[in-house]
C-alpha cells in the first residue's frame, strides 16, 4: 500500500470515528478530539474530560465544538509546554488558523448555531429542553455527525504534516 492511500485511510477512519463518536455521545467537541486522541497520541483522559463543556461553547450556539475538539488537538500536537515558549505558541496558533479558515470554507461559519442550520436546515437552541428534542427527533445528532468528521478530518491532515512535513 502507499504512502498516500495509508494517508489517505488514516483521515477516512478518523472522519469516521469522529462522526460515530459524535452520533453516540451528543458531544462533537468530545467526539472530534478523542478520535485525533486516539489516532495521535495525544493527551490523556484529563484532555478529553476538558472537552465535556464544549460542544456550541456549553449549547449557547456559539463556536462549534468540533472546531475546539480540532483545535485542542493543533494544540497537542504543535502547542508549547511553557508560557516562555513564543516559537511552540505561534506555530500552533498558525496551524489552528489554518484549519480555521478550511473549517469555515467547509461550512460556511465557526459558530455551531450556523453550522447546525446548514447541516439540519434550522437552528436550535440546545440548552432548551423542548429544542433540543426537536433536533434529537429530526435526526440532528446523524445530521451533526458530518462536522466533526470534517474537523477531525482537516485536523489530522494538518497533524499529519507534523509526522511528514514533505
């Protein structure tokens, strides 16, 4: 096999894992980041537990969880270990930048609010009971399993760079 169908079969598999662990959990933060956890050693158990809160920043409809799943990950993989570390801190953030900007070509926003209406036609507010059980009845956790595949996806080529930087 080549270099590049195993490649391409690593980003496959972590779009997809991404987007099963997002259907399970209702957590895309959690969902996106545990399978670039998995595929990259990175972080612990302690990272993954971060990541609880996070899916629409705790359902306000604000930054999509699979955008700050991936973006933990950037960190873990190109982040620095000390506040002294200028060069370890700009090369993540240029990293986190870059699949920022893929990330809101992909979907057309960073806001989760956004993204969930391009992916079920209709926003809804999730941290209101009544809403959040129109969107589990209109299959929104199906619907919204394709962002964080997409995240995980974009994440894990750029992880992969870190691997192969050719």
């Amino acid at each position: 096999m080549s270099n590049e169908s195993s490649r391409e079969e690593v980003l496959n598999q972590l779009e997809q894992r991404a987007g099963d662990y997002e259907e399970r959990s209702g957590c895309c933060a959690q969902g996106c980041l545990l399978a670039l956890q998995e595929q990259f050693k990175l972080g612990d158990a302690l990272t993954f537990k971060a990541a609880t809160a996070m899916p629409g920043v705790a359902l306000r409809g604000e930054t999509c969880g699979a955008v700050i799943g991936a973006v933990m990950a950037i960190g873990l993989a190109y982040g620095r270990e000390s506040l002294d570390d200028w060069e370890g801190f700009l090369r993540a953030i240029k990293h986190a930048r870059r699949f920022c900007r893929r990330f809101e070509k992909e979907f057309g926003s960073l806001m989760c609010r956004d993204v969930v209406k391009v992916q079920c036609g209709r926003s809804f507010n999730l941290a209101d009971p009544v809403e959040s059980k129109e969107f589990e009845q209109s299959g929104g956790y199906r619907k919204c399993r394709v962002p964080p595949g997409k995240a995980a996806r974009i994440a894990g080529e750029i992880i992969l760079e870190r691997e192969d930087p050719a």
